[in-house]
C-alpha cells in the first residue's frame, strides 16, 4: 500500500480539462448577392457581360418576347383558345438569364414558367403555344431537342435532373443539367430527394428556384419555418447562393459561374432567385386578394424589364 505522501501526490481528476458539453461541428451561412437595386442602380460593378451593348440589347429584346409571348398567351387562355396557362409576367429575367449562361450542350428541365429560358435556348412560339393547346407535338422541340418538355406537375422534374446529371457524370461529359423550380417545389419530397442524390453523388447539377414567395395562395412564410430557401441545400452538403433574381445582371453572371465552377471540376448546387410574379398562380387567381400590401416588398411592380432596357440602351 502507497504511503500517504505519495497518495498526495497523485494528479487530481477532478482539476482535469473537460471537454465542452456541447462543441460546434459546423458552420454556415447564406450570402445575398446583387448587382442593382429595385431601381436599376448599381450597388456595386457589374459583371463583364454587362459592358457589351451587343449582348445587352440581345438579352432585353429576350425578355420583351418572353413578356410578349406571356401577355399574348394569357389573352388567349381568356377567350377560350388555351385551355390552361401559367403566367410568368414578372419573372422574365431569371428565364433569360439562366437561359443565357447555359451552354448549347447543357441540358435544361423547366418546371411551366420558364418560356424565357426555353426561347433564348431555341424553342419556338409555335411549339410553346401548341404545348399549351393541348397538341403534345409542341414537345418535340427542333432546335433545344435534348432539353426537357414542360413540366406541369409541381417537382416531379428534380429527380430527372439528378438521373440526367448521372449520365453526365458516368460519361465523363463535360456538360451540366439546369433544374428550374418555384417555391413551392421545394415543400416536394422530390426535391429533398433530389437534392440528397445530387450532393452524395456531387452530379454536375444545378437547381434554380425562382422564389417569387407565394405558392397558389400559400405565402412562403407558410410554407416553411427556413430563413431562406436556398438552405435546404444545407442537408445536402451542397454550395448554395441566395439573390435577386429578377435585376438580370445577377442571374446571368451568377449561374454562369456555377456552370464554369461545374465545368472547371468544382460543385455547386442550388440558387434561389427573389422576385415577385405579377399575376396570380393560375389564370383565375386574382393576385391583389393573395398579396399583402403593406408588405411593401410584395408590391407588383412591371417594370424592370423597363429598367433593363435603359440600362441596354
């Protein structure tokens, strides 16, 4: 037996460092990113693209169209010619801008307000306008023919992505899928699932929500108790981004380094893009009823594809 001075000398336990009850294991955070503010002000230099008047001009007469083609379809859903039809009034310039940061051997998957998208990348009016008659044929696009019909039921389209960038991935292309989406979409279990596959997989892949923060008439605070969107790609061990979409400048250049980064070996995978939709979610909703108007962010406003314009010109 020790004798009592050497027990003395023993370490005292109860004087050992102790790790924290609780220790951090990870860190993120949700960038907002713009180039221009709600009245077309620059807030900060805008992307390169932005210098050739060229392309600018290319862009708006895009957005015109897309708004064009919007206004023309909506007349004839009202006098009986179209049996159905989304609006996208508002929503031009995220179309546009992903359209126009994809390269030609991409692959897009609309969700059904994307037409800007789908006309820059080379679909027709007619094949637009003879989907949403009813005639099938208008899917069989002769130009964009690897890109995917219109997708009409909310969601479904995400894991077809996934399987699209797999493909991508196993033959060794150099080429990335682009996945539109609203809001609403990502309530959808296929787009958790799709998110999940494309993180663990690390697939050449990007998700574009256009958040315009209303589902039919369910606002987005109700949808989720998420401060953004944009985290749910979190969970997925993805690279996100979260900005205004509808001040074109950042779409177009903030996807197309998501697309080079893709290209280049890297992994991005999901963007949400702010905006707000000016008609309602379906041609019989009445927007004004749904929106709240002292929430001066959900103002219905027209007029950005204005402000474009004279920054274009």
């Amino acid at each position: 037996m020790p004798s009592a001075e050497k027990i003395l000398e023993l370490p005292d336990i109860t004087q050992a460092a102790l790790e924290p009850a609780a220790a951090t294991v990870a860190r993120f955070e949700i960038r907002y990113s713009r180039f221009v503010d709600p009245k077309g002000n620059a807030v900060r230099p805008l992307p390169d693209f932005a210098a050739d008047r060229a392309e600018l001009v290319a862009l708006y007469r895009a957005m015109v169209l897309a708004r064009a083609f919007d206004a023309k379809a909506v007349a004839l859903q009202r006098t009986g010619r179209l049996g159905t039809f989304p609006s996208a009034l508002g929503q031009e310039a995220v179309g546009v801008g992903l359209g126009a940061a994809m390269r030609k051997d991409d692959v897009f998957l609309p969700s059904f307000r994307e037409h800007g998208a789908q006309l820059w990348r080379g679909v027709s009016l007619v094949e637009l306008f003879l989907f949403w008659g009813g005639d099938e044929r208008g899917s069989d696009f002769a130009v964009a023919r690897e890109d995917f019909p219109i997708c009409v039921p909310v969601a479904t389209h995400a894991p077809h992505a996934v399987g699209v960038a797999l493909a991508f991935k196993l033959r060794h292309q150099q080429r990335v899928a682009v996945c539109a989406f609203g809001d609403g979409a990502t309530s959808k279990g296929d787009v958790a699932e799709a998110l999940n596959m494309a993180g663990v997989w690390r697939l050449p892949l990007v998700f574009v929500i256009n958040n315009n923060r209303w589902a039919i008439s369910v606002p987005v605070t109700q949808q989720t108790a998420a401060e953004t969107l944009a985290q749910k790609a979190i969970a997925a061990g993805a690279c996100l981004g979260n900005g205004a979409g509808h001040r074109f400048a950042h779409c177009d250049d903030i996807i197309a380094v998501d697309l080079l980064t893709f290209n280049a070996g890297g992994d991005r995978l999901l963007r949400q893009s702010l905006g707000r939709r000016l008609l309602g979610d379906r041609h019989r909703d009445r927007p004004m009823v749904v929106v709240d108007d002292k929430d001066e962010r959900q103002t219905p406003d027209a007029r950005h594809v204005e402000r474009f314009g004279n920054i274009a010109f």
